[in-house]
C-alpha cells in the first residue's frame, strides 16, 4: 500500500493517541487495534501528507520503544 493510502486508512480508522516531539519534530501516534503507527507529516501538520511511517505491534513494543526513545534523548 503506498504512503499516501496509508495515510488515508489512518485517518479514518485509527485513534490519535497524541504527539511527542523528536529532533524539532512532532511524531503523531495512531492506534488502529494492535497496530501502533508513528508518523511524521510534512511542516508537522497532520493535514498535509506523510514523510514517514514507523509501526509496531503491540502495546509492550510500543512501551519498549518509547523508553528506548526517551532514554536516547537525554
């Protein structure tokens, strides 16, 4: 599925947890079920198009790999 379809799918059927922000960027986190999705759109506006989509399985990874994240950022 390319990016754009992605992106479209998310919208409509997944659930914004909220946003951190990483390197002067804001990342949004989606949740659709099981399926944790990082995105990062371009000039930051959730309105605009995608430049890149991380996911996860499950709610343990996505702990994991916030951790992991926030202990890198210090």
């Amino acid at each position: 599925m390319s990016l754009k379809k992605q992106t479209d799918y998310l919208r409509k059927r997944g659930i914004l947890l909220g946003t951190r922000m990483k390197e002067g960027r804001k990342i949004h986190i989606y949740m659709l079920t099981n399926l944790f999705v990082e995105v990062t759109f371009a000039n930051d506006n959730p309105d605009d198009s995608a430049e890149n989509i991380y996911t996860l399985t499950g709610l343990k990874n996505l702990n994991e790999y916030l951790e992991k994240e926030f202990r890198a950022s210090f």
